[in-house]
C-alpha cells in the first residue's frame, strides 16, 4: 500500500546548518508564535496592525513566513501583543510569546 507522498521529509543534517535553512526557520517559528499569540487573544489581523502601528499587509507578511525577525519588530509586536518574546535556539520552537502573568 502506498502510504503517499510527502508524508515525511527527511532534510540531511549538513542541511540544517546551512545558514537559509536555520532564517528560513527563525522566520517560521516567528510566524507561527505571532498567529498564535494573535489567535490566543481573539484579535484579527487587522486589530494587531492597529496596536503595532503596522499595516494590514505587513502582518500577514509576517504571518507568512516573509519577515526577518528584526529585534525592532519583535519588540513592536511583543509590546502590541502584551507579551514577552523567549528566543531558545535549544528548543523547537526556537521563538515565541509569552503573555505576561496576572
């Protein structure tokens, strides 16, 4: 039985060092961890924009893996999503928010 395509990829360990490879992934995980602070507190995109003084377009760029995490940007985002920003490159994921304790 075929079990499909692209079901796993395997990316060689010289690959993974490879410096594109390691942004392409920061970007990724800066991505993901934005969208999910975003959702977790019910806001559009839109709204997020409003509060980071960022356009529309410029968060769903960031959303898509388009935007070099800068430390300006994670700062701007970090204060619009009311959260502290935790960069581990030990972990998986290397980045995310995290909401400030009551």
């Amino acid at each position: 039985m075929n079990s499909g395509y692209h079901t796993s990829w395997k990316v060689a360990s010289e690959h993974r060092e490879d410096p594109a490879y390691r942004a392409a992934g920061r970007r990724m995980d800066f991505a993901q961890a934005v969208y999910d602070r975003r959702s977790a507190l019910g806001w559009s995109t839109t709204e997020l924009a409003r509060r980071a003084e960022l356009s529309e377009e410029d968060v769903e760029a960031i959303e898509e893996s388009s935007v070099e995490p800068t430390l300006e940007l994670i700062e701007r985002l970090a204060t619009a999503l009311e959260a502290g920003a935790r960069i581990d490159p030990r972990s998986s994921p290397e980045f995310r928010f995290e909401g400030y304790a009551a």
